[in-house]
C-alpha cells in the first residue's frame, strides 16, 4: 500500500518503520535521563591547601584548611588567621569555575575533595587539579557505566565520547541514515 505525503509516493511500511523507529529512539533518551545517577559520589570533606608564593615566586610553607563550603561558583574559605582590625574572622571566597578539585580518600576512608589554592598578594586562586597533573582528568566523578563501550562502533576511530557527542557526530548519522534506508528498501523488496 502506498501513502503519498508531498506529492511523493512511500510506503506505508516505510512510515511504520520510521515511526517505530522515533518511538524506540524517545524512548532509549528516556530511559538514560532517568538511569543515570543524580547524585554524584556524596562528599564528606572539602579541604584546601593554601600554598604562599612570595615576590620571588619561592613557594612558601602552606597550610591545610578543613572549614571550606562549596557553593554553585565559589569556594567559601574559613581561615582562621585571617581577621580583620576588629579581630573578627574573614571568609575569603575563591572561584571555582573550570577548576577541579583532587579526589581522594581520608584514613576513615570519606571522601575529600582537595583543593589547591595559590596565594599571591593576599589573594586565594584555587588551581585546578586537571591543569597539575597535565590536563587529565577533566572530570573525576566516574560515571555509573561507561556509555563509550555501547556505541564504540558507531564513532570515528580515536575519538569515542558520550552519547551526546555520538548523536551530534555525523560518522553516528552517516553510518544510521543510509542502515535504515537499506533495510527500509531491501524489507520493501522482499
């Protein structure tokens, strides 16, 4: 049976199949926004290690910090020789966009986030660990699976990424359109 939409005449199991297809496509989004976890790996202690660097750049002896609270863009820094001419305590807030911090576990095996902070001139500038350890890791929260192994064969030979990168690369779409064009023609046929 044949449908015609814009002039053109198309199979009526060419339309199933691609409405079948959108259905099974919709769903497979769905379901990875609703599997995918949340709730990254629960921080139980943010520390900062605040490293002087004189006029000379000579680092200086640091000190390690355990009052630290993270918000959206910044790091609040309690630090207790900071005080101002009152004798009341200073919080110093550092930015922490694009920055991040080491992972690690403590001796009670919690989990601490470390950050870096390099003071000059009285001022905190949180150094991110990617940049220290020679720009890897960019992320270190692993993710609950690795969504490269699913859809390795579809990626350009190096570059294997997630699944966002994949349906916005167009090898995904080059390999995907003219597959499903063929089994549309070739279930058309027999």
């Amino acid at each position: 049976m044949l449908v015609y939409i814009l002039g053109f005449a198309l199979p009526l199991e060419w339309i199933i199949a691609l409405g079948v297809l959108f259905l099974v496509l919709v769903l497979i989004v769905i379901f990875l926004v609703l599997t995918r976890n949340p709730n990254p790996t629960p921080i139980d202690k943010r520390m900062i290690l605040k490293v002087p660097i004189d006029e000379a750049g000579i680092i200086q002896r640091g000190k390690i910090l355990q009052n630290v609270v993270r918000n959206d863009r910044d790091l609040v820094v309690t630090d207790p020789d900071l005080r101002d001419d009152d004798g009341n305590q200073l919080v110093e807030e550092c930015s922490i966009e694009n920055k991040v911090p080491f992972p690690a576990t403590d001796e009670t095996k919690s989990n601490v986030e470390l950050w870096i902070g390099r003071v000059k001139g009285g001022v905190t500038e949180i150094v991110s660990a990617s940049a220290l350890m020679g720009n890897v890791p960019t992320r270190y929260d692993p993710v609950p699976a690795d969504p490269k192994k699913l859809f390795r064969p579809l990626m350009p030979w190096g570059v294997h990424g997630s699944i966002e990168e994949i349906i916005g690369n167009k090898n995904f779409w080059a390999i995907l359109v003219p597959t499903i064009i063929a089994c549309l023609a070739v279930g058309h046929i027999i």
